[in-house]
C-alpha cells in the first residue's frame, strides 16, 4: 500500500469582519480567509474590506481556479 503525503487541505471562507454588524450586504464587512486545515495560517491569507458579494465571488473563484490547478 502506498503512503502518499497529499499535503493540508485548502478551503476558503466568507465571514464578517471582526468588530462589523453585517447589516448591510453592499457595506465593506466581510472577509475572505484562506484555511489550511480548518485553520488561518497567517493574516496575510485573509482578504477584508469587501461586500458580502465580492467576498463569495472571489471565494468561488479561488476555489474553482484551486480545483483546475489539482486535476
């Protein structure tokens, strides 16, 4: 059997900003983070300042362009 080492597993989330209401979709209150296993490795991996919309779109492109990269 062989032991292959696949490396952490990447997954990108939308999420409020710290200390922001969220009230309003179009605000600048949300943020993208990058996790490696569930975690945020570095602040460098967390993208802010964007509306909830910006932030599920870059999101869904991060992870679309992640999955073209592994096939």
């Amino acid at each position: 059997m062989e032991n292959l080492h696949k490396g952490p597993q990447v997954t990108f989330e939308v999420r409020l900003t710290p200390g922001r209401q969220g009230l309003d979709p179009n605000a600048p209150d949300w943020e993208v983070c990058e996790l490696e296993d569930g975690v945020v490795n570095s602040n460098a991996e967390v993208y802010d300042n964007l509306t909830k919309g910006e932030a599920e779109d870059l999101a869904a492109m991060w992870a679309r362009k992640k999955g073209e990269a592994e096939t």
